[in-house]
C-alpha cells in the first residue's frame, strides 16, 4: 500500500520548487504523484485512496454488513418454510450477501473522507499556504520525499 507524505508551505513558490523536484524523473529518484491544494476544506474526491478513510470505512460497511445479513438470514431461515434451507444455509448465505453489500456501500457512499492528519494540515490554506500531498508506493523513498519538502522549505511534513 502507498504511503501519502505531505507539506505545507507558507508560500506557492516553494511549493511550486518541491514540486518541480518531486515530479523530475531523477536517478536519484523516479518521478512521484503530486497533488498541490491551496484552497479549502479538502475533498476526498480529489485525493488519492491513500489520503483518503476509504479503507477503513469499507471495512465497518462490511462487518456491519455481514452482521445484519447474518441475522436476517438466520431469521429468514428459521421463519420461512422453504425446502433444503436449514439455518447453516440462510446463516452462510445471509454472511456473504450482506458482507458483499456491505463491500459496495462502503465503496460508493461518500467514505472518502480525508485523513484527520491532512484535515489538520489544511486549516491553514485559507491564508495563502498550499499542501503539497506525494504519494509513494515503494517505502524505501519515502524518507527521500520528506527530505526534499524539508529542504524546499517546508513548515510541517508529515505522513499518513
């Protein structure tokens, strides 16, 4: 999974620097994902799964779920007289279909919150700073990334 690193910048300028070093195709590294946000609240739409609750709200769609469709077929089971449907059944059956749909509510009904730590960051863009937002897919850069935003002149970096 993608680690998102982030920056706030008290001026675009710098911003704008880091953000021309972090998209260079470099040997010392490849080219990175940057998104560069200067206004207010933050909208998970435009960010990347990593900056995003997505994942985490899926899975309590799920449990929650595979709860509900575990009762209701275990009632649906118990109170129905249909043929070759024991308890087990409606049970296994009532697990996966609500664990399913638990999957797909989770996935299309508005989970893509942003992350607290990048709500936080944002507060501040109103008065002219900008967030810089990098994700990394491969771990061993990601200390590389903090450095550039630190040297670029960054206020805060940080990752989630």
């Amino acid at each position: 999974m993608a680690t998102l690193v982030y920056g706030v910048f008290a001026q675009e300028a710098a911003a704008d620097r880091a953000i021309t070093e972090l998209t260079r195709n470099a040997p010392e590294h490849p080219a990175f994902a940057v998104q560069s946000h200067a206004r207010g609240p933050l909208s998970g739409d435009d960010l990347p799964e990593s900056a995003t609750e997505i994942g985490r709200n899926t899975m309590i769609a799920m449990v929650v779920g595979g709860v509900v469709g575990l009762v209701v077929g275990l009632v649906a089971s118990s109170g129905f007289d249909v043929m070759g449907l024991t308890p087990g059944i409606g049970a296994a059956g009532g697990l996966v279909t609500g664990t399913l749909s638990g999957l797909l509510a989770g996935m299309m009904a508005g989970t893509r919150r942003p992350k607290a730590a990048l709500v936080e960051a944002a507060e501040g863009l109103e008065s002219g700073a900008v967030l810089v937002t990098i994700e990394v897919t491969d771990t061993g850069h990601v200390e590389l990334v903090e450095g550039i935003l630190v040297e670029a002149g960054a206020e805060l970096v940080d990752r989630c």
